[in-house]
C-alpha cells in the first residue's frame, strides 16, 4: 500500500518590527535630557547679580604713629618711688606727681608697715585692758561690747572704703580691655604685654589716688614736683623726639616697637626716666598713604577722621608729607590729645567724600573697544544705513540695527561686532558719508534681564578693591534692580543663558 503524500504546506510570513510611538518619544525625551545635563555639567555657569543703589566708603582705615609735644623728666636721685598723679590727668605748675625714698621703701610698703605696727599696739593695749578690769564684771562687760561695735564700725567702713571702683574707674578698666579686644592678633603679642601694663597702671592709679589724698605733706619724703603744667603719662618708648620730616616706614612695625611702663618698675635710678609730660594740645597723626590717596588729599584741606578706640570722629587738617620715595599723611589737630597722651599708634580710619550710585562688583566689569559712529536717533537701539564695498569694488547698502552703549555729543558708541573698519554710514536722502574709525574705550556690564547678555556701558565714580560705584543717570547704562552678569570674562554678546 501505498503511503499518501502530506498535502500540507507550511508558508512562513514576514515579521515586521513593531514601533511603539510610547517607547520613541521617551527615548528622545531620555537623549534630549542627557545631553542638557553634559551641557549643564561642562559649560560654564553664568552668575546672576542684582543692581542695587548704594555708597562706597573705602577700605580707609589706617594705624597711624601720634607725635606728641613730650617731655620725659628724669629721677634726680636713687631710691624708690610711689606716684600719686594719676596717669592720663592734667596737672598744672608745682603739681605732685611722685616721692622717692632713699631707704628703698615705696610708700605702699610705709603705709601697711605702720598698719601693722597700729594693729599689734591696738592689740596689746586691748589685752592689758582686759587684765587690769577685774574689780567690776558689769563695767568690763560695757567696755567689751562699746570695743566690739567699735570695731564692727571700723571694719564696716573699711570694707566700704576700700576695693570700691567708681563709675568712671570701672569704665577705664572695660575700655582698656574692649581696646585690647578689638585690637588681638596672634602675630602680635606685644599687645598682651601692653594690656597687662595698662591694667596695672589703671589699679595704681586707684591705689596712689587714695593713699595721696590721706597723706599729709611731712610725711612725703623727696617730693617731685613739675616744672610747668602738662598732662601726666608713665611710659616711655624712644619716639619722643620724632619729628613728621622723620618719620619712616620702618617705624610702624610692631614686632620692633617697645613701650616701657616706668610704674612697674618700683624703684629708679638717677638720670633714669621718671615720668613723662604732654605740655601742648596741638599734636600730629602720621600714615603711609598710596599715590591714590594722595591724589584725593592733594585738593583738601581738611578731613574727618573717626578713632577706632573709642568710635568717635574728629576733624584734623590735612597734609602730604613725602619723606624718600614714601608718601605720609599729616594730620594736626589741636584738641583730644588727653584722651589718647599715653597712645603712640592710634587706628583710625579716613572719612573722606563718599560716593553714591549704583553698586556692582568689580569682577562684573569688561573692557570694550567700540566704534564712534555719527548720531542718527535718540533711542537704546539706532537703525543706520550701511554702505560696504564687495571684494569687486561694488558698492552696496543696507540699513543695519544697532544697540547704542553711550551718546557723547553726536556721537554714539556701538558693538565694534556690528560694522567693520572702512564701512560708511550714508545719510538718509543725502550723499553724505561717515567712515568708521575712530575707535574709544568703554567700561561696560552684561545685562541679562531678557535672559541674553546685553552690553551696557558705565560709568564708574568711585571704587576699592571688590566694588565700584556707577553713575545711576546713563541713559544706556544700568538701572537699579537690573540683573547682571557677575563675571564678564564668563559672558559674551548675545550669549543665551
């Protein structure tokens, strides 16, 4: 038997790819992200920053070295020495600042070496009393209290007496230390020494004020008195005979400068420096300036300086002193010297004319080269008629919007982008022409309120090290709350942000 043929047949179809519209578009979507994010990644971030008015004071703050009127007054003999004046104080002709005592004792250790003499007296004295008062009890108990409240009494007002500070001490002590304060750096720590001094001297001051005011005259010995009037500073530190015309560089290092406190020491020599008088009211403040400075200084005669030390300002008459290749500042007043006598460096700062306007940072200005071309419209944007020659000589014209960065006269500076050297600006129904070549220098910021940077010129008035002050009446220039671009060098024309 035969076998019947399969009569099946098996046909295969084409596959056809299927494309899902879903699956496309997230992928172009997918693609187009990431290559925002590279961009984003790798191109340069443009920093925004708001125009605001503002002033611009300087970075005017100086130490400057106070010359003084000063007479240092010498020990006329040895022996130890007790000061009474108060350090600071004006004090006229005949006045007593000190005493020296030969036997090498100050008046401090006098003074608590017969207290305590008083005190063992007292104390005998007390017991003999009480062993020779035995014949009545009721009188020995009477005379026992009244000796007890008397001596509560004294004690009372010994303690009320003695280690009170008045308003006016505690305030010289907590401006010593603020001063100290304000003033600290670990590069200097001289400083401390000094703070140290001035404490030391200001308790002083509180001890010999007191122990003067109960001292009767006989028991002063080697009394100094002064010469003439003046007011009384304790420390010397070798610039007492420094003249402006002296003055150097060298001078205002303070790793060299040294003051010495004349009432730490507690005992002198003959000849040594005693203590120290300012006779006149008129005295100096020196500083190096820059040529900058000098230039402001070179038209006034006077400035407002303020003091650091205590915020208060003063006016002072002004000159440049130029002592070999370096300029000073001479600043001569004629009152406030009793309140800085024992001061030899003052930090100041310089209150000079202050410039008002819009403020921007330095970083945000570029330097351009533009083209002057002649004037056609009053407006943020001109529309000129341009005239170029092809490489055949043929001439041809067409009218070319431009953004104006600054009307001087009749004239207007333009983006040097927009034309090229040698083209002509061809009036209007006229055969007159211009030809551009002129070439000037604008300061100018990108504007990027439209979301592209925009050049605008500007004008600065006043500047230091991190801002400048622009003039806020340039009618192509800035306005205030305008947004720029914080770094020009990051920017160009019509860069889209």
């Amino acid at each position: 038997m035969i076998a019947k043929k399969n009569s099946k047949k098996i046909v295969k179809y084409k596959k056809y790819i299927g494309i899902n519209i879903g699956t496309l578009l997230f992928g172009i979507v997918f693609v187009y992200m990431m290559v925002c994010i590279v961009m984003y990644l790798t191109s340069t971030h443009i920093a925004p920053y708001e125009v605001k008015k503002g002033s611009l004071s300087g970075n005017y703050k100086y130490t400057a070295l106070a010359l003084k009127s000063e007479t240092v007054v010498e020990a006329p003999e040895s022996g130890a020495v007790t000061y009474y004046a108060r350090e600071g104080t004006e004090i006229g002709k005949n006045g007593v600042i000190c005493s020296i005592n030969e036997n090498g004792t100050t008046r401090t250790e006098r003074t608590s070496a017969s207290s305590q003499t008083t005190e063992s007296a007292s104390l005998t004295e007390s017991t003999e009393l009480s062993e020779s008062t035995t014949e009545s009890s009721a009188e020995t108990e009477t005379t026992i209290e009244s000796t007890d409240e008397k001596e509560d009494a004294l004690q009372t007002t010994d303690t009320s007496e003695s280690g009170t500070l008045s308003a006016a001490d505690a305030k010289k002590l907590c401006a010593a230390a603020a001063g100290y304060a304000s003033a600290f750096s670990g590069q200097n720590f001289q400083k401390a020494y000094d703070m140290k001094a001035d404490v030391e001297s200001a308790v002083l001051d509180l001890y010999t004020e007191d122990v003067y005011g109960n001292a009767d005259e006989g028991s002063l010995f080697n009394v100094c008195r002064t010469d003439g009037p003046g007011i009384v500073v304790y420390s010397v530190d070798g610039f007492e005979d420094v003249k402006a015309e002296d003055v150097t560089t060298d001078m205002f290092s303070m790793k060299a400068y040294h003051k010495e406190n004349l009432r730490l020491n507690g005992t002198a020599k003959s000849g040594d420096p005693l203590y120290k008088l300012v006779t006149e009211d008129n005295w100096s403040l020196i500083l190096p300036i820059d040529n900058k400075i000098v230039s402001e200084l070179t038209d006034q005669s006077s400035v407002t300086i303020r003091f650091l030390k205590d915020g208060t300002t003063a006016d002072a008459t002004v000159s440049v002193v130029q002592n070999k290749n370096t300029y000073f500042a001479k600043l001569d007043m004629d009152h406030s010297v009793v309140r800085f006598a024992s001061d030899r460096f003052l930090d100041i700062e310089l209150l000079l004319n202050k410039k008002s306007g819009l403020k921007i940072p330095k970083t945000a200005i570029e330097q351009r080269k533009e083209y002057v071309i002649s004037n056609n419209d009053d407006s943020n944007e001109v529309t000129v008629l341009v005239e170029t020659y092809t490489n055949s000589g043929k001439s041809e014209q067409k009218y070319k919007t431009t953004t104006v960065y600054e009307k001087v006269d009749d004239n207007y500076y333009v983006d040097i982008n927009e034309f090229s050297e040698g083209d002509y600006i061809v009036r209007k129904n006229s055969s007159n022409k211009y030809r551009i070549e002129e070439i000037a220098s604008l300061q100018g910021v990108y504007n990027i309120n439209k979301g592209y940077a925009v050049f605008r010129e500007v004008t600065v008035i006043a500047e230091n090290e991190e801002y400048c002050i622009v003039a806020d009446d340039d009618t192509f220039g800035l306005a205030q709350y305008d947004h720029i671009a914080l770094d020009a060098d990051t920017v160009s024309d019509d860069q889209l942000l």
